[in-house]
C-alpha cells in the first residue's frame, strides 16, 4: 500500500493533483481542505496517502495531515459512504467541526454538505459517535471551546436523557474554567429551572 508520496506538485485541478515521485506522476484526489494548502505548481509537496482498490480502478486519495487521513478511513468504513462522499464531507468541514457535530449529533450540519442526506447524515452520527466525536473532541478545542470538561458535561447531560437542545443551552451557563463535577451542577440547576 501506498502510505506516503513526497515529490514535485505538476498539475492542480480541483479535486486532483499529478504529482511526480522521481520520474512517475500519481494522480492523487484531495479533499478541499488539503487542496487549498498546497504549494505552487513546480514546489516539493508530501502527501499522507491512501489507496483505494476498486475492480475496475486503484484509486489514490492524499491528505495534508494524519488527522485528515485518519477520518477518512473512518469514513469510508461507514455502509454507504464511499471514497467520494468521505472527501466531500472533508472537503465541506474541517475535522474539527466533524467532530464537534458528531459530539453534539448535529445532523443538520452533516446534511448541509452536498450529497450527504437526513438518513446518511444519521448513520454517520451513530457510527462515529465513540470513534470520532470523543476523541477529536478534544483535540478540536471541545464542544463549547473549553476543552474535553465541556465535552464530557455535555455526555453527561446527553446521557441523562436531555436533548441536544437542552444540553447546548445549559452548556451556556457553565464557565470554561469548571470542573466537570460542578459544570454538571451548574448545568442542571440550569435545565431544572427552564
């Protein structure tokens, strides 16, 4: 398998790049967001790669950052998500907000990028709810930007039986500085009195 390409950028276009590794020019497809950080055509670039083998085709698709490559294997593991759709959903958010939507089950963002429906929009929740949204979560500066305590106040309050609504709006009223002990007061203090 293909994991890495390092080589000279030769051709740019929109989802696809040529790029020449010592004398042979893949044809990588990228997501926008990898697309939009490349360097001039004719400049050194490396790539994180991932190689897809189809019957009819061997399709290689690169990344500009593990992170990136890493949801997309995510992704494409996912029942009616293909290699096009993963990079659409990359190219229509950064992993970050992906990860901020699957915590908070956000399905109305997932279905704002074009090709993703209510039903897949759905099913990727689900699916990448423990895989994705907890563990990039964090990464992503939390659901409320204060770090993984917001994130696991937030779980709590999703695990109690409150809606995604309701958690969001009691997630208002706890300081970034909490404890998730005492976000958890707060944030119930808050929802006993709406």
């Amino acid at each position: 398998m293909i994991g890495r390409l390092s080589g000279i950028l030769l051709e740019k276009n929109p989802p696809h790049l040529l790029v020449d590794c010592n004398g042979v020019g893949y044809e990588v497809g990228v997501p926008m967001s990898t697309f939009y950080n490349l360097p001039a055509v004719g400049e050194k670039i490396v790539l994180l790669t991932h190689l897809t083998v189809r019957e009819d085709a061997h399709i290689l698709f690169g990344f500009g950052s593990a992170e990136e490559r890493n949801v997309f294997k995510e992704l494409i593991k996912i029942s009616g998500v293909g290699a096009r759709t993963a990079l659409s959903i990359l190219s229509g958010m950064s992993v970050g907000d992906l990860a901020q939507a699957i915590t908070l089950q956000e399905a109305g963002r997932l279905t704002r990028v074009p090709g993703i429906g209510k039903k897949t929009a759905e099913r990727l929740l689900l699916e990448l709810k423990g895989k994705l949204g907890a563990d990039l979560g964090a990464v992503g500066g939390g659901a409320h930007g204060g770090g993984s305590a917001s994130a696991d106040i937030l779980n709590a309050l999703l695990a109690l039986g409150y809606s995604d609504k309701e958690a969001t709006l009691a997630m208002k009223q706890v300081g970034a500085d909490c404890s998730v002990s005492d976000g958890i007061k707060i944030a119930l203090k808050a929802l006993s009195k709406a």
